[in-house]
C-alpha cells in the first residue's frame, strides 16, 4: 500500500465522511502496548463460578451503544450481533478505537483457553450499535445526540432487555430523553455512566440522570470512589472502574478506568437477573440490583457497591424458571444455595408434628382424671 493510500486509511476512521459513505474496511493498527498479566482483580473479587452455577446470561440480549464491538475478537466473535452504524453507515462490526469492544467483553466475553478473563454474564448477546467514538458525544468523532436517541429505539426493536450507555452528555437533549422513556416504558433496563468530569466541576451527565435510568458510578479495587467518579443522586450504584481487563481489538486484552467500564458490571448483573428471574420488570431489576448492594450511604455512592452474588440470591421467594431456561449443572465448590421457601415449609411441618405428640401425650392423661371442657355459663344464671 503506499503512503497516501495508508493514510487515507486512516483518516477514514478519524473524520466524519459524508452522508451516505460506508464504513471503512479496516482501522488503523492499535498502538502496541504489553498486555495485563496475572488474574484480573475483578475475577478474584466476584465468585464467578458460583454466579455460572446460577446464570451465565443466556438468552438476554444487551445492547452496547458505544464505538461498535469488533466481533473478530475471539472471546467475542459468537457473542455478538452487529447493528447499525450511525458513524459511517452499514453495520457496526468495527471498533476503531477498542471502548466498545471492551465494554462489551466485560458484559459477555466468552471463556477462553488459557485466558482468565471473562465476561460476568458469558452467556448473553450483544447487540452492537455504532454511534460515538469517544465517550463524551460534545467532543471529537462523535456523532450526535440524534443518532444516540436513534441507536437506543433501534436497541429496543432489536430485542434488547438492557442498554449499556458507557457514555455521557451534558446536556438534556429532548430526543434522547423521549427514546429513553420510550424505553423504559417498553420494560427495558437502561444503565448508564454517571460520567468522569467530578474534578471539572460535576455537570449533571445524561442519560444518566434521568428518571427509570440506572446511574453508575466507578469505584477502585479497595472499593473507594474514583476521584474522577461523579456525584448526585444520580449515582444509583457503583461498580468496579479501576484497572479493569477486558477485550481489545483485535484479539488481546486492555485495562481502562472510569465509570465507562464501571456501567457494564451493572448491565451484566441485570442480564443474570432477567435470566434467572424472568417474571422481574424493568423496575424490579433496578430495586434489586439497589436494594443487594453492599455499604452505600456515602457521597458518590448510591445505594453502595454492586453485589451481583447477592443480587441474584437474595430475593423474596424461590427463583422462578421456565422450561428452557439455563440451569446450571453444580460445582464442585458450591457456595450457599439461593434462599427458597423449604425452610419455611419444613418449620411448619415439624412444629404440627410436635403439636400431635403432645396431643397424644395429654389426651390420654385428660381421660384418666375425667377432665372435661369447662362450660361457661350464661350471665345471669347459677
């Protein structure tokens, strides 16, 4: 290739072409950096081996509305189904600039040998949209808040039960409000990065604030608030965005921080969720996912850190399944089984018991002293 025709190919993927144009054939060739070694934090931190005996995903669609996912990446390339491309037309099966593709990895990267990381629900599928290739839409090759609200319609009649926004505006746009309440009217679970400007003075980011939306924002390895992490009462919960391994185009791995990758350990979670308990709304889902995350209270915090283990365990009643929906087969390190309703049952059942050989104790002895039921009588008489 010569020189001008290589550098065209890259500008392809750096500057808008005009309407109309299809998406270019390939990206430019990432810039070589060592990959992370060892164990990710993330796979100590949550016990997934118990989680898979519970759910894996399967079944649930999560759209990722982002820079596109590369579906050549090996621990993705049957976990992904491509959607629309708002940045350069066609289908969204490039991701130039690898946040989509990692954001995706964390949701449902499939396991792989010799590889440690995975995705915490490796069971979903990703419906991949293209709109942005930067995480804040005001800046840079980013599309617009138009093709964002768009994207998020299109997630909806793509099938998807959760929409992953790893991204931010700020400002309250009246088309992407209006196709975030569509969404949530639809029984859809939105979840979005509660942004990385709190040093910058802490702009009100959306879609996160707005109402139904679940709002993410990051915390570190010890479990304290990224310094960059914002603040409101638009936080609903935090989740890991330290450090975090994922997948990287084309076929290796990256650590990122920010509450972009924050977002997706909750749109997982959610997707265990709607698998292992299929009658749960929209709303019910949010309510859980608040209600089983561990110490909030604090400023930037929410409802606390998610738990996706307690998430899926602890709920009012036994799990409801369907014919054809993903159980399991046990592990051999099982851990504690999801509550149900067989300790309360067996309760009942050996309080009566006890109560019958008491009866069968004093019944016999009532006799022998001639006892009978007292009578009372009526007021008045003697």
């Amino acid at each position: 290739m010569s020189g001008l025709a290589a550098l065209l190919s890259v500008v392809a993927c750096l500057v808008a072409p005009p309407a109309g144009a299809h998406a270019p054939a390939a990206c430019p060739s990432p810039t070589s950096r060592p990959e992370p070694a060892g164990t990710p934090w993330l796979q100590q931190r949550y016990d997934q081996r118990m989680l898979v005996r519970l759910a894996d995903g399967h079944g649930v669609t999560v759209a990722v509305i982002d820079s596109g996912v590369d579906a050549r990446h090996p621990q993705l390339h049957d976990a992904v189904q491509p959607g629309p491309d708002h940045l350069d037309g066609g289908l969204s099966r490039l991701d130039c600039v690898g946040h989509g593709t990692a954001v995706a990895g964390i949701i449902a990267a499939r396991p792989a040998d010799g590889v440690d990381f995975r995705g915490l629900a490796p069971g979903a599928t990703i419906l991949a949209l293209r709109v942005t290739e930067l995480v804040e839409l005001e800046n840079g090759r980013r599309g617009t808040p138009a093709d964002l609200a768009t994207a998020i319609r299109e997630a909806v009649e793509g099938g998807a039960r959760v929409i992953n926004l790893s991204l931010v505006l700020y400002r309250d746009d009246p088309a992407v409000r209006a196709a975030v309440a569509d969404a949530l009217a639809r029984d859809v679970i939105v979840v979005a990065a509660a942004g990385n400007r709190y040093a910058e003075g802490n702009p009100v980011p959306y879609p996160a604030a707005y109402d139904g939306v679940i709002g993410v924002g990051a915390v570190d390895e010890s479990g304290e608030r990224l310094p960059s992490s914002q603040v409101g009462d638009y936080v609903d919960l935090v989740a890991p965005g330290a450090g975090i391994v994922s997948t990287f185009p084309p076929a290796g791995l990256r650590a990122g921080d920010g509450t972009s990758f924050a977002t997706p350990f909750v749109s997982a979670t959610a997707a265990l969720l709607l698998q292992y308990r299929p009658e749960l709304s929209a709303r019910e889902v949010a309510e859980q996912l608040r209600a089983t995350a561990d110490g909030g209270g604090a400023a930037g915090y929410g409802a606390g850190r998610l738990n996706p283990l307690r998430a899926l365990t602890e709920l009012a009643g036994p799990p409801s399944r369907s014919p054809g929906v993903y159980a399991p087969a046990p592990h051999p390190a099982a851990g504690p089984a999801p509550r149900t309703g067989a300790l309360p049952l067996a309760a009942a059942l050996l309080a009566t018991a006890l109560l019958l050989v008491a009866a069968a104790i004093a019944l016999p002895r009532a006799r022998r002293r001639h006892w009978r039921p007292a009578v009372q009588r009526a007021p008045g008489n003697s």
